[in-house]
C-alpha cells in the first residue's frame, strides 16, 4: 500500500508517520502532486495556526489539488479545520470539502482543549471496533460546528464534530497517533477501507 502524509510545513508529520511505522507501514512525506495522486490513502495533517496553513497550501498549489484526490483522504486535527468551509482562525477560507464553520472555544472553558477526552455518536466504518465514549487525545482552542457530515461527537463547553466525512473524506480533530490503542485501530481502520 502506497501511503502519503502530505508534507506542507505545519505538521508534526513524525509522529503520524511513527505510528503507521509501527503499524508496518512505510508512509511517505510528500509535497509532491504526482505522488499524491497516486498514493492509495493520503494523511492531511495539521499543528499551528489555519491562516498560516492555507498560505503554504496555496504557494504549493496543493490547496487546488486536495479537494480533487479521489482515494480516501484523512484529515488530522488543524488538517480536518482546513477541510471545513471557514474557520474564525486568522478569518481563513477553507477547502470546503465539510459544510461547516470552525469556531473558537468560548472562554468559560480553557483553551486549548488539551488531553484525553471521549468521543460518541460513532457514525462510520472509520471507528469499526471502537466503542462509545472512547477517550482521544486533542489539543485545540477552535471546533468544527455539526453538520450532517458530522460522525462522532464531543462534549468541552459545547457539544462539537470531532469527526466529519464527505465521500472519500474523512477528518478527525484528536489525534489518532498520539491516542493509543484506540487511535492506532482508527488508523488502521482508514487503511483498510
């Protein structure tokens, strides 16, 4: 299996790759449109801020590209954000490949979310074996708004998306590499479909 972690500049691709790494898998870290194109599954990652982000997409050109890959396409943490319609972060535009907003946390709760917490409301094969109210591990201060994308939920202030799907595209806000057990059988969930 040909696997790509598109390599943009804001992520912490190492640890992705680690865990498929021990999963078996030597995944690929690529900028590359033609090796992206004809990975079999691609990793969108994403640490930092969304304005940023988009800028770096856009001066490779993979803002164009993303959105047409045909192969299932995983969205990690600012990467699911970016596959949203906009979020409130540096009042950026995104792929729009989710019907949704990304919002900030209110302050009547800390920010960033940072640590273990549950996800339910599980909707997708992408979480074959994974049971209700499974504790992830995120770190972030801005949320996906539900939509009828929306394929797992979280409680932190506000009942949220912490996971979208459109077609081939799916996104999670916890970070699976870094969520144990739990995380890697998500990982290897998204390789097998």
């Amino acid at each position: 299996m040909k696997l790509v972690i598109i390599n943009y500049g804001a992520g912490n691709i190492k640890s992705i790759q680690f865990a498929f790494k021990r999963m078996g898998i030597d995944a690929i870290l690529s900028n590359n449109p033609e090796e992206i194109l004809a990975a079999d599954k691609v990793i969108f990652p994403g640490v930092g801020e969304a304005s940023t982000a988009m800028k770096m997409l856009k001066e490779s050109g993979l803002d164009e590209l993303i959105p047409k890959l045909k192969q299932p396409v995983l969205g990690i943490c600012l990467g699911m954000q970016l596959l949203c319609e906009y979020t409130e972060e540096g009042n950026t535009k995104g792929l729009g490949i989710f019907n949704t907003k990304v919002k900030r946390f209110e302050n009547d709760v800390k920010v960033p979310q940072m640590g273990w917490n549950v996800i339910k409301d599980l909707k997708s094969d992408l979480f074959k074996g994974i049971k209700e109210n499974e504790y992830m591990y995120l770190v972030h201060s801005y949320y996906a708004e539900h939509c009828h994308q929306t394929i797992a939920k979280t409680d932190y202030g506000i009942n949220y998306a912490s996971a979208l799907q459109h077609d081939n595209f799916y996104g999670v806000q916890f970070h699976p590499e870094k969520s144990s057990l739990a995380g890697a059988k998500i990982l290897e969930n998204f390789l097998a479909l």
